[in-house]
C-alpha cells in the first residue's frame, strides 16, 4: 500500500474513533460531568452533592452490574412537607447489544459501580433548593444509577463472557430497599428519567404504581425517552437494530408490557411508541421535538451518513440545509402522530418543545431559571408541577423550528481523544 493511501487510512480511523468516544461521551453527558460545568459557568455555585450508597443485599438476588458488581443510588432524604414524598429518577446512559459493547460497557460507570462517582450534584428536578426546583426540592430525591446496559429491563448473563444482564433485578432490588427505608410510607412518588432512564420509566411505570397503596398519588416522568422508530438517512433503521440486539442478547422480553408483546415482536415494544398506550399509571413526555441523541445515533449516526453530508448538521443545527431541516420536520411530525393518542387521555400530560435538546428536567437552565424554555407562558418545572398536582392541564406542544426562541439548543462540539 503507498504512503499517501496509509496516510488517508490511518486519517478515516481516527476521525472514525472521534466519532465513536464523542457519541459515547454524548450519551454520558447526561450524568455529572456536564452538569459540573453547568454549575461552576452558569452562577449555580455550591450544588447539593449527593454520596453514593451500595445496595447491599442486592448480590444475593442476583441485581448485579454488568461487571457483577453492586448496583446502588444517591439519596437525599426529604424534610417538612416533602418528608413522605418520594421522587426516583432512573439514570440514563446508553445501552449494549454486543457482546464487545458490554465488555466496554462495564469498565465504565455505565457498567460497574466501581468507576461511578462517590458524590454527585443534584441539580435541576433533584435540586434542593425551592428557587430552582419549586415543587419537589423537600422531597425524599433519589438518583439510581444505571449499570445494566437495557434500560433496567435484561435478565440473563453471559457466564463465558463475565457479564450479567441483570437490568430487571437491579431495578427489584433498588425498590425493596427504597421501600424498607420508608418508601412504603409515601403519600406522594413520581418516578422519573432521562434518556436510556426515560425509556425505564415507560416500562416500568406500572410496576411503580403497584407498590403502592391506592390512596398514594403516583405518576411517572420520561424525559428524552421516546424514543422512535425511524428510517435514517440510508433508508434503515439504526435504532431498531440497535434496540434489536439489545432485546435478543439481554433477555428483555420478559420485561416488556404484556399488553405488547402479545400484539407485537418484542423488539418493537421497546419503542415507546407503542409502549404508551398501554400504560395505565398517569405518565408525562418531556421531550425535543429534534432530540439530539436521536439525531446523532438514529437518524443521521456516521454509519448511515456514507457521503458525510450529515457532518455539519450533526454538530451544530445551525448549518443544517434547507432538505436536512425538512427532513428533521418530518422526524417532528412522526413524534406528533405518535403521541395523539397519548394526548388524549385527561390524566397524562405532554411538553414537547422544538429544540435541539436532550434531557431537559436534570439541567437548572432548562429545568427552572430565568430564561428556561418555554411553550406560551409556562417553563417546563411549572407544567410538570401543574401536571403532577393537577393544577392545570398540560398538553404543551411548541411551533416547528426555527419559531420558539426560548430553546437551548446544544451544540456538538467535537474533540481529540
């Protein structure tokens, strides 16, 4: 091979390993690491930090990491008048559907409790404070971490590989540990989560409700997790590969909602889509109309963008041409029709702004601050609120791009590894 041709291949693998650790380090993002720079830039100084605690009975269950190690949360027990109400918020992160995946997987804190952070910020719905998080700052607040790869809903393991897919386990055990520290008191709970945690929340809504006596007020929060099933640009389907792969290798039918798998392949009762109409427990979808994770790995990942002429648009919406912006409008309605039914029912309640965002209710800026965005007069925490302590109906859906100006809009920035 001549030195120019060498030269051109070892360029494509690194461009192509950038590409890979920045839709990992994106989908990571949803944890600490940009809610730190969040705080120490935007004047949110001295943000509650939260210690990390093990579940430990939770390794005779078998509720074990990817990596076997033990599963745990960060929790900030409530005071006053939040002293018997209880918020969970299922971390997200991303998920495995390879057996090399999850080997990466569990070397990361997405995998092993060994390499997650001992304390982290509560900020935005997990705040503390009553000016950044007005309805539930006195709450009973709990971050569970995710470590499992499928959404907290995999119950296998692969013993010559030495990993455990153990997602279902994981969330049994953190709830009868939550319950046996007062939980099963509550008279007020919502479970929430963002991203891979939002898609967690869908599934797992109705088994939340059931803990629960019937006079306790109990309601469920995905944010970024609705996930669709769209054609990318090549004219497949990224996500429902991915998703498929995830099902098949972690066991995750025997999670998924009857009321779905009876009807459909179990892969497409991963979608949200056809998750919601059957959730029985009051539910609230908070979500970007363009949202970002799913533009850069579903709609337009580097795979499916043979020519790269995603590239630009990828890292900045802004450079986006006139057919990419209509094909985005496209991505927009298909989440519209999605949900119209949904909308219907009195009891759940819809935000979904045209941004390009992902996970709106664990930042301060988009959560509840000054300039939050906005769909008419209400931020996002206020229709929440409203919703939850039926206040006001919240079917809050905003004009397509580029008309709302209260958006905060991410911009990919892309760096050396």
């Amino acid at each position: 091979m001549c030195q120019r041709s060498m030269k051109l291949l070892r360029m494509f693998l690194f461009v192509g390993l950038v590409i890979v650790k920045w839709v990992e380090g994106f989908e990571d993002a949803n944890v600490t690491d940009l809610d730190m720079q969040y705080v120490s830039g935007r004047g949110f100084y001295r943000p509650l930090m939260v210690g990390f605690t093990l579940i430990n009975g939770a390794a005779a269950k078998g509720a074990v990491c990817l990596d076997g190690s033990l599963p745990g949360y960060h929790f900030h027990r409530g005071y006053g008048s939040g002293s018997n109400s209880w918020l969970i918020q299922l971390e997200g992160g991303g998920w495995c559907g390879t057996i090399k995946n999850c080997l990466y997987s569990k070397k990361t804190r997405h995998g092993s409790s060994f390499f997650m952070e001992k304390q982290i910020p509560f900020i935005g719905i997990l705040s503390n404070k009553a000016e950044e998080n007005p309805d539930f700052f006195n709450w009973n607040r709990i971050k569970i971490r995710y470590c499992d790869g499928a959404s907290f809903s995999g119950d296998s393991q692969n013993a010559g590989a030495g990993l455990y897919f153990r997602g279902q386990r994981i969330w049994q055990a953190a709830m009868e540990d939550l319950m046996s520290k007062g939980m099963r008191y509550a008279k007020q709970a919502l479970l929430s989560g963002c991203s891979a945690g939002g898609l967690a929340t869908i599934i797992h809504c109705d088994e939340f409700r059931e803990l629960f006596t019937r006079t306790t007020r109990v309601k469920c929060l995905s944010d970024a997790g609705l996930f669709l099933d769209s054609v990318d640009v090549s004219g497949r389907r990224s996500l429902r590969n991915l998703f498929g792969s995830v099902v098949t290798l972690q066991g995750v039918q025997r999670s998924l909602p009857r009321s779905c798998t009876s009807r459909l392949n179990p892969i497409l009762c991963y979608f949200p889509q056809h998750l919601i109409a059957g959730v029985r427990t009051p539910l609230f979808l908070l979500n970007a109309a363009y949202d970002t994770w799913q533009i850069q790995a579903s709609l337009a990942p580097p795979s499916a963008d043979y020519h790269w002429n995603w590239y630009e648009c990828r890292k900045n919406y802004a450079r986006c041409s006139a057919p990419q912006i209509q094909y985005l409008q496209g991505f927009r309605n298909q989440m519209l029709r999605s949900t119209r039914a949904f909308s219907r029912s009195y009891k759940n309640g819809l935000f979904i702004n045209s941004c390009f965002a992902h996970c709106q209710s664990e930042r301060q800026d988009t959560w509840f601050a000054h300039d939050s965005p906005r769909i008419g007069n209400r931020g996002i925490a206020e229709s929440v609120g409203n919703w939850y302590f039926g206040r006001v109906s919240v079917q809050a859906i905003g004009c397509p791009y580029p008309c709302d100006k209260t958006c905060h809009n991410l911009i990919i920035v892309f760096v050396k590894w």
